[in-house]
C-alpha cells in the first residue's frame, strides 16, 4: 500500500530560525520529520525563535565569535528551506565540525550553562527549574550538563560565589578609599545597585533564595561570604556612630537591616532601563537615610 501523501504537516519544535528549520531538544516521539517529508507543505511553531547556526549545529554556542560569525554569513547564503531538509543541514555541520575539534571550549559552555540557570532561578526559582530545562536553555542533553557540574546546587553554588565575590571585593576598595563614614555608605549603597543592573538574575537569586541557601550544609561558603559583605556595611555604621556622623539612638544592626533592603529591593531586576540612572538612585536611597524625607525648618 503506498504511502499517504499529506497536503500539509504542522508541528511544534522548541526551536527554530527565521527560514523555518526546527528542533526539538528531547526524543521525537511523533516523527516530526518524517510528516514533514511526507507533506506538500510543512508548518512550524515554536517556543523559541534562534539564529540558524543554532538550530543547524546544536552545540554552536561553544563557537567562538569569528567561526560562529562565518557559519552564520554561509547560511545566509543559502536560499530559505523548509525543516524538511534541516536533518540533512544537521549531519553536513556535523561533518564539518568533526574536522574543527579545536573549537570547543568547556569553560565557554560553563558560563553558558551559569549564565542561562541564573535567569532560570532569577524567574522561576531554584526548586521549581529543572536540571532538563537548563539543558534545553544550553542547547545540550540534560545527560551532558553533568560534565560541566555534579547538580544543580553546584551551578547556585557558582552563580553566587561570583555575585557575592565581586561585592565582597568592591567592598573592600571602597574601605581602602579612606572615605568619611557619610562618604563610605554612599559609595557602598552606590556600588550595590551598580552590580544589581550589571548581574540582575543573580541579585534576584540571591534575595529571593535566602531560605533555601540556609537549609543546605553545601552552601557554608556562600554563607560565610555573605557574612563579609554584611560586615562591611556594619564596619560603616558603627564607625560612623562611634565618630558622631550617625544616630547613636538606633542599633546599627536595624539600620544596616532597613538600608539593605531598600538596596535590594531597589536594585532587583535593574536592567539599566528604569528611567533613572544607577546613581540617582544612589543618591536618593542615601540622602532619605543619611539626611531624612522631611522638610527642614
């Protein structure tokens, strides 16, 4: 009995570019591609629209910028095709890529790995993302992640390292200026939102995930971590209470506590689109601290 042939295949893929090449990142398990070869026409929905290399060579994030550049410019060339050739595209990249072993680069897929279950965590939350849905993010087997980290507590654990790392060594240049203790809060309020709009998804992380963070003894580092960069903003206060510049009428601990989260909350997914620049936003958070809301007489 002869084959049916279709008038038309419509299908739902993960992703897919412009021109109407797709994949699915999982096991296909309705043969997406042989409907599409069977049928006049074939019809492609998405969740995720990409650029060609990406679809063509699933692992093409590891390219470096120029090769990555050049496949891009060779498809570009190629007259708009259907998905029904996108396997065939698929096994020539292959091919090509077996001839090229020096292009990958584990710690480039590492960040790309940190950077994409940042966002994840930053909108979904820790418990609720899935070591699957990051791979799917990287464009990788949820198998292959665990080369580059041993669970998803590891790539939390890296995220904020990093975040809290870099804080806690801007800290420590403000305290080497020699600042007034006015002065040096200003520069660490300043110096806290700057980081929020440069790293949101990890400063969402971290404020949100708090709880989280306490309940598992592989976090102890993060922890102490944290504990510096809180240290910092108390060194200020008592210092600036001490010399005079400071209420002596309220704890440092409840002061430090209500700038903070003004910080935090302030800072949280700051993308430098807010309408006011980091540091007009300093400035005010300090001067309602420093200097109070209310008229002075």
């Amino acid at each position: 009995m002869p084959a049916l042939r279709l008038d038309a295949a419509l299908v739902h893929m993960n992703r897919a570019d412009e021109r109407g090449n797709a994949q699915f990142l999982g096991p296909d398990p309705y043969f997406d591609d042989l409907m599409c070869a069977a049928a006049a026409e074939a019809y492609v929905s998405c969740e995720r629209i990409v650029p060609t290399a990406v679809v063509i060579l699933p692992f093409s994030g590891s390219l470096r910028g120029g090769m990555r550049g050049s496949i891009n410019q060779a498809l570009d060339r190629l007259p708009a095709c259907s998905c029904r050739y996108y396997f065939a595209l698929q096994m020539a990249f292959i091919a090509f890529w077996k001839r090229f072993p020096t292009m990958t680069d584990p710690q480039d897929r590492r960040e790309q790995i940190v950077a994409m279950s940042a966002e994840l965590f930053a909108r979904k939350g820790i418990r609720s993302t899935t070591v699957r849905e990051i791979a799917d993010a990287v464009g990788i087997l949820s198998g292959s992640l665990y080369h580059y980290f041993d669970s998803k507590d590891e790539i939390v654990r890296e995220i904020l390292l990093g975040f809290l790392g870099s804080l806690r060594s801007r800290y420590a240049a403000v305290l080497d200026a020699d600042l007034d203790p006015a002065q040096a809060l200003r520069a660490v309020v300043q110096t806290s939102l700057q980081l929020a709009t440069e790293q949101p998804d990890a400063t969402a992380l971290y404020q949100n995930e708090l709880q989280y963070l306490r309940e598992s003894p592989r976090f102890k580092e993060i922890q102490s971590t944290a504990a510096d960069v809180q240290r910092v903003w108390l060194e200020i206060i008592e210092r600036g209470v001490a010399t005079g510049v400071f209420r002596a009428d309220i704890d440092p601990r409840l002061f430090h506590r209500l700038v903070r989260d003004a910080v935090w909350l302030s800072g949280r997914g700051r993308r430098g689109d807010g309408g006011y620049d980091t540091g007009q936003l300093a400035e005010a958070i300090s001067a309602i601290f420093l200097d109070g809301y209310a008229t002075r007489a």
